[in-house]
C-alpha cells in the first residue's frame, strides 16, 4: 500500500471550497452525532439587495400603515362601539317590534299571610300584533280537589306589546290553613291573526313558599 494513501472511511467537513477529511463511523450515525455535523458546518448566507422598485413599494406601504395608524383615535375607538351597539339593538329592536308573531306569557304572583292566601295574574302580550277575545280562567283548589275561589277574566282585545291586570285576575282566599298544599290552575284561550288558538292550562302546587312567582308562556308562533 503507498505511503500516502489513506485508509479507513472518510466524510468531508467544513467549508465547501476548503473542505477536510474526518473518519466516518462504519455504522449508521446517531441523530446526536448527525446533528453534531450539522452544526459544524458553516452558514452560507445569500446577499440580497432590493430593487429600487422594491424600496419605493415598502416606503409608501409604511406611509400607509402610519397613516391609518394616525386616524385611530380614541375617541373614534368610542364612536364605534357605540355605533356597533346601536346596530345590535337595532336589530333586536327589528325582530321584537316589526317580525310578526306571537308571545303571550301569563305571570302569576301567589302570596300568603296571616288572612289566607293572595293570587295576582298579569296577562302580557309581548307579541308584534294584537291579540282577541282573550279568556283567562284561574281556580284555587285543596289538595282533595275541592274549588276554594276561582275568577274569569275576558278582554275583546290587547294590543301587541301590552300588559294587562284587574281585579278579575286577582283572587283572595280567606277561612283556609297556611300550612297545608294547595293547586292552582290558569288556562289561557285567545285567538290570534290567523284565528283561534288552541286554549293552553297550566297546574302548580302552592303554599310550600309564602311567596311564589311563575310565568307560564304560551306557545309562540311565528309569520
């Protein structure tokens, strides 16, 4: 074998245009030594000059950008949202004021003291159109089904977005326990713009509370 030649397994290293022999490991290099090498070898990094075209496009992008940055004021920040607020109230407003439909709900406030028992019944429209010949019925029985009071309340006509109360829609029950359990019932019938609506009940328990608050809402309907 010459003198010169050299044995083993070599890799070239370092710099391209310079490079130099290190022995190679025979077997497969770890991720650890490969990365190793990796590291060992120089950066080559490309020189770039931009274009005359290129600077004048980036200059008048950055006039832009600080243009558009000195008109955002607080105060202009303010004014938009209120601006978008009042958009989505608007459009709240839109659909519980002018989209057609029904919303009839019948709140009912039970009551007891030292007399006996007190039941107040409010009737809200809170529907876009107006709703005819309105019929509520509330009975107050004992948990043996016996009737204690009852009242009907009739009304040719309640405008949309109103709320009706009277004395038919109030009952008082004297001469009977607080202590013991008690069924209220409340059935609403009206007739809507397409013509009658299917009359709806509702039944609770009362007296367990000394004060009691429900609000029974009626089917909705819509266009």
């Amino acid at each position: 074998m010459a003198e010169d030649e050299i044995e083993g397994m070599y890799s070239l290293v370092g710099d391209p245009e310079n490079p130099d022999l290190e022995a190679a490991d025979a077997g497969p290099l770890s991720l650890t030594d490969r990365i190793k090498q990796m590291t060992k070898r120089p950066r080559v990094e490309e020189s770039y000059e931009a274009t005359a075209e290129e600077r004048e496009m980036a200059e008048r992008a950055l006039e832009k950008a600080r243009l558009v940055a000195s008109q955002i004021t607080p105060m202009r920040v303010v004014l938009a949202s209120v601006f978008m607020a009042a958009l989505m109230f608007s459009i709240f407003a839109l659909g519980f004021w002018v989209v057609p439909r029904d919303a009839v709900t019948v709140e009912v406030v039970y009551k007891q003291g030292g007399p006996g028992h007190v039941v107040l019944v409010q009737v809200h429209n809170y529907g876009s159109r107006p709703i005819a010949a309105v019929e509520v019925e509330v009975t107050f029985s004992d948990a043996d089904g016996n009737l204690l009071n009852s009242t009907r309340f009739t009304k040719d006509t309640i405008p949309a977005h109103t709320s009706i109360a009277g004395d038919d829609l109030e009952l008082i029950i004297t001469g009977v326990s607080n202590w013991d359990v008690y069924r209220l019932e409340v059935t609403l019938d009206y007739d809507n713009y397409d013509g009658a609506v299917e009359a709806q009940s509702w039944g609770m328990d009362v007296g367990e509370w000394t004060f009691e608050t429900h609000n029974l809402e009626a089917d909705r309907n819509w266009l």
